[in-house]
C-alpha cells in the first residue's frame, strides 16, 4: 500500500496532508505524484473527485519548496489552466491549503470580475497562478503577467476546454511557455481532439488513469421516503429501532441540522455524535473513534465534515436532508457500500427536495423507491415543525434544480447561514475519493459521463460555449455525470 510518506513529499507538505485529514494516496495521487516528482510530464485520465487537484498540486508545491526562487512581479512559476472559475478558485484553495506550512503564494485570476486587482496581485509576484484561459490572454495581452519564468504548467480538465471553445486560446497559451518546462495534463476523457492537444503540451509523458464512471448508485440499494419536514426527527428516531441498522452515517445539509438531530436522538435515548465544521479536531476524533469501535452508533456528519471520514461497515446512510449537489448524494451513498456487501441508503424527502431528487435520478439514471412512512409515525410536536421550517427555508449553493426546467413545489435558493462553510474546494464535492486504479496506456476512456463540478451554474445560466459572460464562470460543465472516485475504491471497503 502506498503511503503520503512514499512519495519524499516534504515534511510541512505532509504536515498539512494530516491536517487536512488525509490518510492514503487516492489511486490517482498513487500515480501520478511518483512521476511528477521526478519532474516527468504526466498525461492523466481521471475525473473529478478522484483527488486529482493534489496529485498535481502536492509534487508541484514540493519541487518550489525544494528549489525556492525570489518572487517576480508578474512572473509566477507555476501555471495552472482550469475551464471554469469555480474549478479554478478551488484549485488554487487546494494550493493554499496543502501549501500552509510553505512560503508560496497562489493566486487565481479568472473572467467575470474586475481586472485591475487580478494585475495589482501579480504585480507583486506569485508563485502558482491559476487561471482560466480567457482571463490569462487578457492579463497576457495587459502586459500584467508574463509566462516567460514558467516550470511547471497543468492543464486540467482538458475535454471541456475544448467543449468550451478555448482551443485558441490553449494554442495561443503553449505558444508564450518555455519550452523546458513540465507539464501535467489531465482530462477526463482522451477522445483523439484531446490527445492530439496533449501531444502539443507534453514531451515523453507518463501516462495514468483511474478507471471512470461509478456504480455505485447501483451498488447501494436504495428508498426515499417523502416526508414534511417537521417529521423527520421522529422518523428518524422510529428507523433506529431497526436492529440491521448497526452504524449509520445521517447527512444533514447544515451544522446547525447536524446538532439538532444529535440532540433529538440525545432525547430519545440513542446515543449520536455529530461531526461538522464549528466541531474542534479532538471533538472530531473522538466522535469518529466512538463510531469507529461501535459504541456510537450513529454519526451525524455535513457533507464537507464527512470528507475525512473513513470508517468500515458503515450499513446505512441516511440522507436526513437531501443535499442540493447531486454529486454529493453519490458521494454520501457510497459510505455505507463496501466490497461484496450492499449498503443502504434512505433519503428523507420533503416537498422542497423533490425537485434535488430528480436531479439525483437524472445523475445515477436510477428511479429511487419509494419507501411508505412507517405505520404508527407519531406527529411532530409543533414547535420543532416551526424551527425546522425557519430552517428549512435557504438553500445555498447551486441554484435550484427548478431554474433548471424542472418542476418542484417551492424555490428554495439563497444562502443559507447555518451551511457548513468549508473552502470551496470541498463543497459539493465532499467525498473521499479514489477510483479503480489502472495503470494505463493509450485505452480510450470513451465518452464516459462526467462528474459536474458541485457548484456549477445552472443550465439556464450558463454563457454560451466560448463566450464567457460577465460575472459567470468563464466556462460551463457538462449535465449529467457519474462520479469516478466510488467505484471499488480500495479506502471504501
Ligand atoms: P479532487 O478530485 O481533486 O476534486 O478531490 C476530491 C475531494 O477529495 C476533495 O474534497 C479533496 O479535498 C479530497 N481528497 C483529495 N485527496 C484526498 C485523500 N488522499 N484523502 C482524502 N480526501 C482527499
């Protein structure tokens, strides 16, 4: 098994690793972190929540530390392209994360938002810059950056800088780099166009790749049971009497949820523990190790505290709150399936979240069954039907499912103060990652689905190809997608 340690990543890299609560190399960091380390050009085929943004970004922050370099007004060493301004804000959030213990800065600069402060940043030098392509002609073209002092280049998600017409530009982009540099490029898929790109980018690469598309969904069997939301807590409550419910991992959509589902079941004599953002790292531990060696039985996570979570039998999980990424619902479901063994997975689903569930049935392409409510469910006392309706009210993150054409009883949008804040990196995208590993060689990936980014913009919104609008994403992403990273991982069993 490989280890973070394997790879001669430096000590305050490794450092942060821990403290972002990483355990193993998912199989694409497995890969590729080897090879980026002897400073080889890497040709990746891997998807989204793979862990792809640290198989580059850790050997990239590694090789700057090692060689440190005074910073240049607008000369930044490392560059990395992204298709849209959400992928590119959360790279470079990884970036700074995985680099806190290291003297190196990260910047991003994309479309959409004024330039002037873009310019002012890197006038005062940089070493990563992360950019969308658009943005990083017109800073190039502004003669506020410069590509001259560029080591390491990546391109990620190369597949839809092509969907979003930005081949131009890319060819425009490798025209203005060093010749001697290294390149790390990624897509999700190699479809011939994609390859041809890669071979303008990249001398005598490595080639990686995990294995596409999730079955999760398939794997996990499946029941959703619609229910006012002033009812969920004793549903809940009632569910938890069934014995073959032996470890269950509750999702709510907020912190605040989170605690209140913990003291319900407090109440009711079940012993929970939540895990969320606003909990310390020893609250943490010591919920997770309880739920690790049984005597919690139940775990009560946000999507972004469940992240690190990487327990065994896990039976069931429970969607307290349907999450308004669909992404993080494949994500959520694939805790409870291990190797061989079926998990189980209800959501809870009030007339709000109907609308979320059909974008999830529209990703897994799977009809979830309904599940009646349990005979005998008591009412919910009034009061927590008034509070849980306050809090019903926001939803925060992608735009509701309804902008989207669909139809749905309410609208709930907006931010919602009590969501799990996380960096953005993590949002919507919560899950462990990994992915089937399999080293590869010039097999296509086909035109596998792929995994949409958790905070895209909704179809209705997005700019046209090519032609990014002010205050957008400079990009769009691709609708419907399967997530990579659940297939057999081997940290899933
Ligand atoms: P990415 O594919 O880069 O978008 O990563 C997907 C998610 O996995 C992100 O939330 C990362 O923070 C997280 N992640 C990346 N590598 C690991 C790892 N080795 N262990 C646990 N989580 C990880």
């Amino acid at each position: 098994m490989t280890l973070f340690t394997d790879f001669g990543l430096a000590q305050p890299i490794l450092k942060a690793l821990t403290a972002e609560g990483y355990e193993k190399p998912t199989p694409i960091q497995a890969q590729t972190i080897p090879y980026a380390m002897e400073g080889r050009d890497v040709c990746g085929i891997a998807q989204t929540g793979t862990g792809k943004t640290a198989a580059f970004a850790l050997p990239i922050l590694h090789r700057l530390n090692a060689n440190p370099k005074p910073r240049r007004a607008k000369s930044p060493r490392v560059l990395v392209l992204s298709p849209t301004r959400e992928l590119a804000s959360q790279i470079a959030d990884s970036f700074r994360a995985y680099g806190r213990n290291l003297r190196l800065t990260t910047e991003v600069v994309f479309g959409g938002v004024t330039i002037s402060r873009q310019e002012k940043a890197l006038a005062n030098g940089v070493d990563v810059l992360v950019a969308t392509p658009g943005r990083l002609i017109d800073l190039i073209d502004r003669r506020a950056l410069s590509l001259r002092e560029i080591e390491i280049l990546v391109l990620d998600e190369a597949d839809q800088m092509l969907d979003l017409g930005f081949i131009h530009a890319l060819k425009r982009i490798v025209t203005l780099l060093p010749k001697d540099r290294q390149s790390l490029f990624f897509s999700a898929t190699m479809p011939k166009t994609i390859s041809t790109l890669a071979d303008s980018f990249l001398r005598n690469p490595a080639n990686v790749a995990v294995t596409p598309v999730a079955t999760t969904a398939e794997r996990v069997e499946q029941s959703v049971i619609f229910v006012q939301t002033g009812r969920k807590q004793v549903l809940l409550e009632t569910l938890l009497r069934d014995p073959s419910i032996e470890r269950v991992l509750v999702f709510t959509r907020t912190k605040h949820g989170a605690d209140k589902v913990v003291r319900g079941l407090d109440k009711a004599g079940t012993a929970g523990a939540a895990i969320h953002g606003n909990k310390s790292q020893p609250q943490r531990e010591r919920a997770l190790a309880g739920f690790r060696d049984g005597s919690c039985r139940v775990l009560v996570a946000t999507d972004i505290a469940a992240r690190g979570i990487d327990v065994e039998g896990v039976s069931h999980v429970i969607n307290y709150d349907l999450p308004n990424v669909p992404e993080s619902y494949v994500h959520r479901i694939g805790r409870t399936a291990r190797a061989g063994a079926t998990g189980h997975a209800i959501s809870f689903c009030n007339d709000e979240e109907k609308a979320y569930l059909k974008d999830i049935e529209k990703l897994t392409r799977l009809k979830v069954p309904v599940m009646p409510l349990p005979e005998g469910l008591p009412a919910a006392p009034a009061a927590g039907e008034a509070s849980d309706q306050r809090r019903e009210q926001p939803l925060r993150g992608r735009p509701a499912p309804h902008a989207r054409g669909h139809q749905g009883h309410g609208q709930p949008r907006s931010a919602d103060p009590n969501a799990d804040r996380g960096p953005k990196r993590r949002r919507g995208r919560g899950g462990k990652p990994g992915g089937n590993a399999q080293p590869q060689s010039g097999q296509p990936a086909g035109n596998q689905q792929r995994p949409a980014q958790g905070q895209r913009p909704a179809q209705g919104q997005r700019p046209a190809q090519g032609k990014p609008a002010s205050g957008r994403p400079e990009g769009r992403r691709g609708d419907g997608a399967q997530v990579a990273w659940l297939e057999k991982s081997p940290r899933r069993r």
